[in-house]
C-alpha cells in the first residue's frame, strides 16, 4: 500500500496491458467487417495470441490477482456472492468478484471460440460452412451483451464501492481496504 494515497496495486501491468489490447482488438475486428481482409484477420489472430498469453500468465503470475486460482470460483462461491448481490449486500473484493470472475472467464472463451472459427472459415475444409460461420457471428452477438454487461458491472461496482474500476484497469490500483488505510 502506498500510505500517502491509500491505494494498493491490484492489476499488474501484463493484465492491463492484455486488457486494453484485447478491447482494442475486438474493437478492431468488429469494425472492420464488411471487406474481411488483412486487419480484420489481423485483429483476430492477436486477440487468440493475447489470450494464449494471457493464459500462461494465469498460472504463473507473481501477482495473486491475476492468477486463475485466486479468483475462478467455486459454484458455491458464485452463488453465496449472487444471493448476497441480490439483497445489496455483496462484500467488494479487490481482486475479481466471482461474478466478474465467470464474465472474464466467459469472454476469454468466447473470445476463443471467435477467432477459431474465424481461423477455420480461412480453410478449405472450412470454407463457405455455413455452421461455422453462424457459430462465429452468434458469438460476436453474444460477446457483445456481455461486453455491455461487463462495463455495466464495473460502473455499479464503481458506484456501489465507490472504486473507479476503470480508472483501476489503467493505473492498476484501487483503494485500499478501509480497515487498512490510513487515518
């Protein structure tokens, strides 16, 4: 913790940094649909190698806030956070909530599965499918509810906590808990 800001440092700089690069690649694949070329490809296929990376980072990040393990919940743990969210009550975590964590792991897959199937409609085995395609552009759809969910959560719990959690996704601090900042 810094004693002066009451901030402490939650989202080390590889998780930000994958962050907004996978914001800015979706973004850049979605928009440059209408002549699938190079950039839209292009976009595709960083969006799978920042979530290869991502991965390995998962298990062997020296932040406990970016390792899977702290933060993938039990289903359990999932539904106690869900209940208490529904009443109001749900505790701030400075990590990953559980539901925030299932949302990660969500558009990470999906996010997966666009690009794959994207990949395969390059293919001749592939080519023209029209499974394959609907497969990907139903996920695109559905990606981008959950997207707009996404931010959705992370303004509540912006207000609800009084955290900025978008400010924290760029400086990758967030206050401190109140037990520990100073007086």
């Amino acid at each position: 913790m810094t004693p002066s800001t009451g901030k402490v440092p939650v989202w080390d700089r590889f998780v930000r940094v994958f962050h907004w690069s996978l914001v800015a690649s979706f973004t850049t694949a979605y928009v440059y649909t209408e002549h699938i070329g190079l950039v839209h490809k292009g976009a595709g296929y960083l969006a799978l190698a920042l979530i290869a990376a991502r991965c390995v980072w998962g298990f062997i990040a020296p932040s406990p806030h970016a390792r899977f393990a702290s933060f993938v919940p039990t289903p359990r743990r999932l539904w106690a956070y869900l209940s208490q969210l529904a009443r109001g009550r749900e505790p701030r975590h400075l990590g990953h909530n559980p539901a925030g964590a299932v949302m990660i792991i969500y558009l990470l897959c999906a996010t997966t599965l666009i690009g794959v199937t994207g990949f395969l409609m390059t293919t001749d085995a592939f080519w023209g499918n029209e499974l394959v395609e609907t497969l990907h552009v139903t996920t695109v759809d559905v990606t981008l509810i959950a997207i707009a969910v996404h931010v959705a959560a992370n303004l509540y719990e912006s207000l609800r906590h009084r955290d900025n959690m978008f400010k924290a996704m760029v400086t990758g601090e967030k206050n401190a808990p109140a037990e520990t900042r100073p007086h």
